[in-house]
C-alpha cells in the first residue's frame, strides 16, 4: 500500500482575492516587512487598494526597532499603495508634521485618525491647510497640543463625530465645557489627564 506523503500546497496559485483578505488580516505593517515579497502573485496582492484601507502603527512591535526614518518611509509607502482609499491610520512616535500633511493630502477618505506621542506641533495649520476632511473619529494621545491648536483641529474636520484626547499638553478637564458647547455636533467627547477622565456622549 502507498503511504506516500500528501502535496505541499502551493500558496502561490491562491487568487488574488483571497490573498488580499489574508494580507488585511496579517495588517499592512507586516505586508510591508515582507509577506508581500514572497512570489509574484503574493506581490500583486499587495499592490491591491483595498489592503491598505487600515494602517496601524502604533501597536506594532516595528515602531520598537525601526528608525523613525524608516518608519516614515513604511508610512508613505503604505498610504501610495491605498491610492487614496485609506481610511484608518494609526502611528506612534515617528509621525511628524509633514507625515500628517503627506497622509491627508493623499487620503480623501480618511475617516479615523490616532496619534501617540507624536512630534506635531503644528497639527492644526497642517489640517487647515489641507483639503475638507472626511474625518470621524481623532484620537491623540500625549501629543503636544493646545486648547487653541485642538479648536483649530476641529473646525477643519466638519464631520467629527469622536474626539479622544489623552494628557495632551494645555488640554486640561476644565476645557471640556467650552469643547462641548462649540462642538455640540460631536456625539462623543472625552478628555483624559493624570488619570481623570471627562466623557461625555449624546
């Protein structure tokens, strides 16, 4: 009788389809470390759009040993490769002023922004000088930012239904009526600092 062991599967002939859903939930960072370069098919699969709709960065064990240059590189390659469908983009440490002008000057459909401990202290001009924003949710956490600066973040973001901001400086609790009362249109509003939390929702 032959026992003869069963055919290595050749990854390779998967459709694009289903190696673009693989790649979404290995998550763009890791495509961008090379799961992408594996074979010609695997290579076309992440030159797909729709692979790049969500970049996370800010949880991932890379912004730990990669260079902030590099980073940055990883960040702009992944935002060309969503060829403006990003939606969701996330980063920690290395994000600088002109990362976040590259992004939204490249994303029309940017719909969610985090930023942790990240360098840009002009957030605001950078945002008013941008195009409308079709932003809804902006989560900024120990970033440098003013009362000012967070206002002037705001108004340039219209359809902002979430803001989350975490010990920022001269963001403070007693700032949260002002928020609340100029922008009644966000429906959840949370400030957090020296573990005091203000959250309000409608």
């Amino acid at each position: 009788m032959d026992h003869a062991a069963p055919r290595a599967r050749d990854w390779s002939l998967l459709p694009l389809d289903v190696l673009s859903s693989i790649f979404i939930r290995i998550g763009a960072v890791d495509v961008l470390m090379g799961a992408g370069l594996v074979c010609r098919s695997w290579l076309e699969a992440a030159k797909l759009p729709e692979v790049w709709r969500a970049v996370d960065m800010d949880k991932h064990e890379v912004v730990f040993t990669k260079c902030n240059v590099v980073l940055r590189a990883m960040a702009k390659a992944a935002v060309d490769r969503a060829d403006g469908q990003l939606r969701s983009f996330a980063g920690k440490l290395f994000v600088t002023n002109e990362l976040i002008k590259y992004i939204v000057e490249r994303s029309p459909s940017l719909t969610s922004l985090r930023l942790v401990s990240c360098h840009v202290h002009y957030l605001a001009s950078v945002m008013q000088e941008s195009p409308p924003m079709e932003l809804r949710s902006l989560e900024l956490d120990d970033t440098y930012l003013t009362v000012k600066d967070l206002t002037s973040v705001v108004e340039s973001c219209p359809l902002l239904e979430v803001l989350r901001v975490r010990n920022c400086v001269q963001v403070y609790k007693k700032d949260e009526q002002a928020l609340r009362a100029k922008f009644a249109r966000i429906k959840t509003l949370k400030i957090e600092r020296d573990g005091a939390t203000v959250s309000i929702h409608n």
